[in-house]
C-alpha cells in the first residue's frame, strides 16, 4: 500500500477471525513493525479464539504494519515512521516522521480496512516496540482518541532528549481516557557486554530504558482519571531485543480482557 500523502510503500498484514463479527464489528488490534511481530500478534488472537468459551473473549482482527522487503525489522523505515521530530527544528533526513506516520493509518489505512471488513471502530488497539513503543507514546498524548488501548514496549523515550514527554499533557487534558500497558525488560540497562569504546558506552549508558518507563507509568497511574487504566511490566530475564514477545503477549491479553462478554 502506497501513502498518499507521503508516497512511501507498506505491506498491510490482515488476520480476520474465523467467528462472524459482533454486531459492532470485528475489535481490532494494529502491530508496528508487522514483518516480524503481524505473525506473533495473529497467533495469539487465534489461540485466544480456541478458548473463547471459556474466557468469553471476543477475538480481533489483527492488522500488522511492515514495509516492503523480507526483513523483521526495516531499521531505516521505522527510525523514518516512529520517530518524533523536535519542536521547531528540522527533523534529519530519515527520521522524525511520526506524525505524518499516524496521519497515514488514521486518514489512508482506517478507511481502507473498514471499507473491507467489519470492525468497530471503538474498540482499536496499536502495539509497538522501542522506536515503535515511542511511536505509540506520541499517538497516546497527540491523538488518545485514535485508539481505545495503547500498548507501548520498551518506549525509546529517551529519544531527543525526551522529547515525547512534551506532549503529554495532550492527553492529560482529555476527559475520556485510552487504556494503556507500558513494559520494559528488566535487564535493558544493564551494561553492555559488547566490545564497545568508552564513547559508545557513555552514549548506551545515557539511553536509560528502565525509569523513563517506570516514571512515566507512575505519572499517568497518578491521575485520577487514569489510575485504574495503566498497567506496568518490568519483564523479568528479557533483555531489549526479545522484550517485544512477550509485552506483545501480556498486551493482547490487556485488549482482550476488555472483549469478554458476560
């Protein structure tokens, strides 16, 4: 799929549920970088499927954001999509392109998909991981009514100087609040273990994971608004790289706890 408004190239993964939709439509739940994590992602909601008599859960549709290619990870798309730019500054070629991003799945992917099967639209949930879970966070404060879940794993909030933390108080400002899960392994700041120089360790020690996370959960847990919709995983054994498995896995089940029928 083209973007209009950018011209740049995605490959749009869909799973429907075998079940006929509710009579709101399908719930549907969105994953950032989808060559890898669309087939996780459609696992789990299958999975979840084969045991819906006994939990009651509605299985959603999962639609899996990628790009063009045969890579998990397209690292100079994402670094393009997820990132934020600063405030008043010139984003770097290749980066920065968040907004424009969210503009493309909100205005381009939202229509196409709900022109092609039944979903509700109250019920949408976006996933994603480190540069991804930053994406999540700007979509989260910018637009927090996009989506009604918000499922951000190892959020790179440190990213120019943290500036997605400006933007929170778009969202503090709403009256009707998103759910949201925040997670981060456990390990992500221990010291790297690499043949690194002393200069690229003090550049991996500066990108703490673990508070920024932890901090921005206690924030929003703080508002009264919020309290009883955040929820918090520091991934115990779960490093940067694989944390993405199981924050996906826990996230589907946030989402899908909130799809029980009595």
């Amino acid at each position: 799929m083209e973007a209009a408004g950018s011209g740049q190239r995605y490959r749009i993964f869909v799973a429907e549920p075998a079940s006929p939709p509710p009579a709101a439509g399908h719930p549907v739940i969105f994953v950032l970088d989808g060559n890898a994590a669309f087939p996780v992602a459609a696992f789990l909601a299958r999975s979840a499927a084969g045991r819906r008599e006994v939990t009651g859960q509605v299985p959603p549709l999962v639609v899996g954001i990628g790009y063009p290619g045969t890579d998990d990870f397209d690292v100079a798309a994402r670094r393009r999509d997820y990132t934020v730019g600063p405030d008043g500054v010139v984003a770097a070629p290749g980066e920065g392109g968040a907004e424009r991003f969210l503009s493309f799945i909100e205005q381009e992917l939202k229509p196409l998909l709900a022109a092609r099967y039944r979903i509700d639209p109250r019920r949408q949930a976006l996933f994603g991981h480190s540069f991804g879970g930053l994406f999540v966070l700007h979509a989260l404060f910018t637009r927090p009514a996009s989506f009604s879940t918000f499922i951000a794993s190892s959020p790179s909030i440190w990213w120019q100087d943290k500036r997605v933390l400006g933007e929170l108080p778009g969202l503090l400002a709403q009256s009707v609040m998103p759910r949201i899960q925040i997670s981060v392994g456990a390990l992500e700041d221990d010291p790297p273990k690499g043949n690194y120089s002393p200069e690229m360790r003090a550049l991996l020690a500066s990108r703490t994971m673990i508070p920024e996370a932890r901090d921005l959960a206690a924030t929003l847990q703080a508002q009264s608004a919020l309290k009883d919709k955040v929820v918090y995983h520091e991934l115990a054994g779960e490093d940067h790289g694989p944390a993405w498995l199981p924050a996906l896995s826990r996230g589907m089940q946030f989402f899908l706890a909130q799809l029980a029928t009595p």
